[in-house]
C-alpha cells in the first residue's frame, strides 16, 4: 500500500453505510457575517462544499477571505451566521472540536523542535501512543517526499520544504476538511509551481476536502475544482474555473480572471438566437443569447469578449462581429503575440494570437479587421451585481 493509500484507509469512513443518506455538505456555511467596528469583513456569504472537493477563496486583498477561514476554524467568532460541519451544527464549537487542519503564509513550525516532534506536537496532544506517534510520523514523511529530515530542525530546511512539513503537520491527524490560507505566499515564482502540483497531488491521493485561499489567479485556476471570487466583503461568483473564465457574471468578475476587452453598448433587440447591440464607433454587436442573462432594450450592458477570441482578418474574411481599427502595437511575448488596436472612437482593443513566427505584414498604424464570433462574446450587467 503507497503511503497516501494508507493515509486514506485509515480515514474515518463512517456508519454512513448502515444508513443511507442524502449526500450532506462536508462543509456548509450560511449567511456568515463579521464586523470589526466600522469594518464589514464578511457581509452573509453562504458556501457548500462536498466532500473531497478543493474549492479556493480567490479575491483581492481585504475582500474577506482569511475573515471566512478563521470561522470555519474556529478561531473567530461570527457576528451571525452558521457553520454546519458534517451535517452538524459548529458554528461555536471549540476550534479543537472541529476536525480541521490548517495551513498558513508562514509555515508556523516550531523552530526548537525538530521536523519530527514537530509533525508529533498534533498527535502528542491526542495522546497518541509512542510506538503509533512514530509510525504516522515516518508515513506522512513519505507522503511528503522528504524521508530521513526527522531529525533536522526547520532552519536546516529550504521554504519549500519547510512548507512540505507544515503540509504533513497538518495531515498526521488525518482531519477531514485542511484549511490552506495563502501557503505558498512566501515562495519564489519556481517553488510555487511545484508545490502547486505536490498539494494536488496530495488532494486527489488522500481525498480530503480543501478551501483554499490565494489572491493569485492563475493558483486558483490550475489547483481547483470549483473558485469562490470575493469581492468587497461578498461572494461574487461561485463556479468552476472554467465557468468563471467564459461565463463570469460581472465586470469584476471578467476583470479578476485573465484579460478581457469590455465594450460599451446599447442593447437593441433581440432575433431569435441572438441579441443585437451597438457597440463602441457605432459597431453592431451580435452576442448569442443566454437565458441567465436577459437583456432588455435600451439598457447599456458590457459586452466582454477575451483577446484570444479575436482574430486578425484577412481581406475579405467574414465574421458575426468585425471591428475595424488601426493597429497601434504588436507585442511578441513569446508563444503568444498581442496585437493592441483603436478604434475610430478611441477605444482600445486587444487581441491574442499563438506566435506563428515572426510577425509579417503588419505596422503600427496600419487598418485592421478584428473578429469574432456571437458565442465567445458575453454580455454583462455593467458595474451593477445581478442579485
Ligand atoms: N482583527 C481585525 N480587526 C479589525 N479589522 C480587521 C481584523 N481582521 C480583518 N479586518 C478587516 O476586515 C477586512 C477583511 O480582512 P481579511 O483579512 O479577511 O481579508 P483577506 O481577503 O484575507 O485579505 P488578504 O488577501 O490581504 O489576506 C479588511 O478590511 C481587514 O482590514
Ligand atoms: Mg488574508
């Protein structure tokens, strides 16, 4: 059995089989609310997670994310409010009552205690007897991939590594929800990356339940299944990545995620399958229409479309959309080339395109043709939150 498979089986399954249930939440909070003062730090967000599910708290700084965490752990107390764990209520439980790991920015580790008696501190404080303390301990070590650094102390230690042993600390007691806040923060561009992959790893061979929390975008797209975007003390957005890229809902959300061209326009009308718009220097705009998002004549919109869905037209290309526009830059960033033009009324538009060797021609200031098609324009409901 790998290490990880043991981790697993060991893992309380539960007497859920005796009595089937309705699936429940792992972790379910509802209309959760802190202020300090003045200060609205969470306003009534709800959120459900499944069990095994990596869902990640993405937002700008001071938007509520580490506020939400700490009263799933415990460790602040809510305004109002509820957190359901397991399908119990929690809400003012005990942190240490609550069966949850944490992680934080700062590894934490106890610097005069070794790696080892630094991954036995949870399960010392259980009680746990010797013999099973060193068992579990050389186990998550493994799971880690760091056998034989039981007896170094932190220093002795890179960041990441060190980062690897507050990972195991934390899964020794094999909790069944880890609350991860910020945990890569403090490591270069290139340990990021790796232990992005390590805590993924990890994720999907125990099966536990993560909330994550970053304030990077891209962490959040490449390590979860489903992305709560904050904003302002709220809850924006809740969706999988993919949902959130194509699909964001408002302007803070298409602006968070990735790069985006928003356009001003006016709706028109509606025929058949399709919404009508007039856009930026007089442009029609055809957007395919979508259920969830009505819109109604006369009401100024944004319509988003991402720069990697315009495309350079040849002479005499067709396209649902054609913007035409004076190219102002061209940029070679590597695999991908960025084209930056005006329109006739000045606005700004980008396009991204995969690099196909060196760029032929096109000069500044020379007229362009940009397209798209109706599906991978989105239309927004301007600065306003739909509710
Ligand atoms: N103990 C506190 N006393 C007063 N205000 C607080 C306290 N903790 C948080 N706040 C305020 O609550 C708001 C939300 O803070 P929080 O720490 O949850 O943000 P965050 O999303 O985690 O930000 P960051 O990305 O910078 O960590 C902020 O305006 C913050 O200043
Ligand atoms: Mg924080």
């Amino acid at each position: 059995m790998t290490p990880a498979a043991a981790i697993r089986s060991g893992r309380r399954t539960s007497h859920r089989k005796s009595a089937p249930k309705v699936a429940q939440s792992k972790l379910k909070i509802r209309d959760l609310r802190k202020t300090y003062g003045p200060v609205v730090a969470l306003a009534g967000a709800g959120l459900d997670l499944s069990e095994g599910e990596f869902l990640t708290l993405l937002g700008p700084s001071g938007s509520g994310k580490t506020t939400m965490l700490m009263m799933i752990a415990g460790l602040t107390q809510p305004d109002s409010g509820e957190v359901w764990i397991d399908g119990k209520l929690a809400t003012y439980a005990p942190a240490h009552r609550r069966d949850i790991g944490m992680v934080f920015q700062n590894y934490a580790l106890f610097p005069h205690l070794t790696v080892f008696e630094n991954i036995a501190f949870p399960l010392r404080m259980r009680r746990l007897p010797e013999a099973d303390i060193a068992r579990e301990v050389g186990r998550v070590l493994d799971v880690v991939r760091l056998p034989g650094v039981g007896d170094r102390l932190p220093r002795a230690l890179s960041g990441g590594q060190q980062q690897r042993i507050a990972l195991a600390r934390c899964i020794v007691y094999r909790p069944s929800i880890v609350l991860m806040d910020e945990p890569l923060g403090a490591l270069d561009k290139k340990l990021r990356d790796q232990m992005e992959l390590e805590i993924k790893r990890l994720h999907q061979e125990l099966g536990i339940t993560v909330l994550y929390v970053t304030h990077d975008q891209e962490e959040a797209m490449i390590m979860s299944d489903r992305i709560c975007l904050m904003n302002d003390a709220r809850i924006e957005q809740i969706g999988s990545p993919a949902d959130l890229y194509f699909r964001p809902l408002t302007v803070f959300a298409a602006d968070f995620l990735g790069e985006s061209n928003l356009f001003n326009a006016l709706v028109e009308g509606e025929t058949g399958a399709e919404i009508a718009l007039r856009g930026p220097a007089g442009a029609l705009i055809r957007v395919a229409r979508d259920p969830e998002r009505p819109a109604a004549r006369g009401r100024p919109v944004k319509v988003m479309v991402r720069p990697e869905m315009l495309t350079l037209l040849a002479d005499g290309a067709l396209a649902d959309n054609v913007l035409d526009a004076r190219l102002t830059q061209v940029i070679l960033v590597g695999g991908v080339t960025k084209y930056y033009a005006r329109l006739a009324d000045g606005t700004l538009v980008s396009a991204t395109a995969l690099t196909r060797g060196p760029v032929a021609g096109v000069t500044p200031d020379s007229p362009i043709r940009l397209g798209w098609s109706k599906a991978s324009g989105v239309i927004l409901a301007g600065a306003e939150r739909p509710r």
